[in-house]
C-alpha cells in the first residue's frame, strides 16, 4: 500500500482566501463575492463573514444561490489522493531431462496509484531453455513478452500538471470534497475558478477531478 507523504506535502496558509494582493472582495447584489476569478489566496482575510463564493453559482450545488463563511476549507489538495495498493502474482513451470532443460514464468502486477482512477497492469511471460547436443555443443534460448497498460499517469511539465496546479494555482477556500461531489452529482467540469457569477466557464482552472475521472490519460 502506498500513501501520500503528508510530511512533504505543501502547506497552505490559512489566513487568506482567493484572491492577490491582499485585495478586497468583489460585489455581487451588493454584497461581498469571493474573487472566484483569481487563482491565488492572498485575497481577504479570513473572518467568517457570509460571501457569495463559486458553488453559490453552481447549479446543483447545496449552496446554489447561497452566501457562506468566509474560512479556510475543512478539506484541501491533500484529500484528492486515493490509497495506494498493488499486488503481484506469479507461476513458473520447469522441467527436463539429461539433455534438455526448461523453465516458463508468467508475472502479472497490477497497481493502483495514489491518483484518483490511476492504473498499472503489467503481464510478463519470460521463457528460458536449453539443450545438450553433445559434449562440445550446446544452447541455450531465452525469451521475453511484456505487455502493458497504464491509465492516469501524472503529467509532467507544466499544462495538465495536477500536482504542479495544487502547488502554484489554488484558493484555500475551495472544499476538495465539495468538488468531487460536485462532479459525482452532474458529471460537469464545474470550476471554481470562475470568470464570474454570470460567466461559469474557467478563467484558469478547471475542476481537478475531471480529467483523472473521466479523460483518462492513457498510455
């Protein structure tokens, strides 16, 4: 089994929600609106006060239409990774005689990753064997097959990078669980990082469990 290691996983601080510059809040019906269309957290201060955020727009949400506190999420980066598990089965066959010799091996592996609908499937077939012609001759023969499937691989670089996203681009204000409840329910790439509360669509960011549940990566 394998984990996320929470000792080396970034810290957020936790004084400040969306926005840059230490800036005010937006309005909406006169009201405060969280800047629901920056990226970063070092907007307002957290102060528990009611603001319209991202899921008050979000059709489906149990906070559609709604103000809520302004406070850190319960649930942050962290609560996007799964438990890790793998397992390995293998069978081998072997045999011969005063001349011949031979052993068949056959390995399966399958992995699953800490991220979310990620997956290793690995098939190993290894043949070896040999053969006595005479007392100055012989051979020997060995062969390899491996097949395998992967799915969900974490990119690397800089676009698509989830953890790269976690680490530069996020609003501590956001619920992980929320988002992936948000997903679950509608199967829509609802963003929090939303233009503004007329305008859904991303201005950034999508919703980070979409394309590690449904656009699978595969390779």
């Amino acid at each position: 089994m394998s984990t996320v290691d929470k000792t080396t996983f970034p810290k957020y601080q936790q004084e400040y929600g969306e926005g840059y510059f230490g800036q005010r809040f937006s309005t909406y019906n006169g009201q405060p609106r969280s800047r629901s269309g920056d990226d970063a957290s070092y907007g307002p201060k957290y102060d528990g006060s009611l603001v319209w955020q991202y899921d008050a727009f979000t059709p489906g949400s149990p906070n559609y239409g709604k103000q809520t506190p302004w406070k850190v999420a319960a649930n942050g980066p962290i609560e996007f990774f799964d438990t890790g598990t793998s397992t390995i089965n293998n069978i081998s066959l072997n045999g011969g005689t005063e001349k011949a010799t031979y052993r068949l091996t056959y390995a399966n592996t399958d992995s699953r990753d800490i991220l979310p609908n990620s997956l290793l499937s690995k098939n190993n077939f290894n043949f070896a064997g040999s053969y006595k012609f005479n007392d100055k001759l012989s051979s020997t023969f060995n062969a390899t097959y491996v097949s395998q499937n992967t799915r969900n691989r974490n990119s690397t670089g800089y676009g698509g990078n989830q953890l790269a996203g976690f680490r530069q681009w996020w609003a501590t204000n956001v619920d992980l669980n929320e988002q992936r409840d948000l997903y679950f329910q509608s199967r829509q790439n609802y963003t929090w990082n939303i233009k503004s509360a007329r305008r859904h669509y991303s201005s950034i960011l999508g919703q980070p469990l979409l394309p590690k549940i449904r656009e699978l990566q595969q390779r």
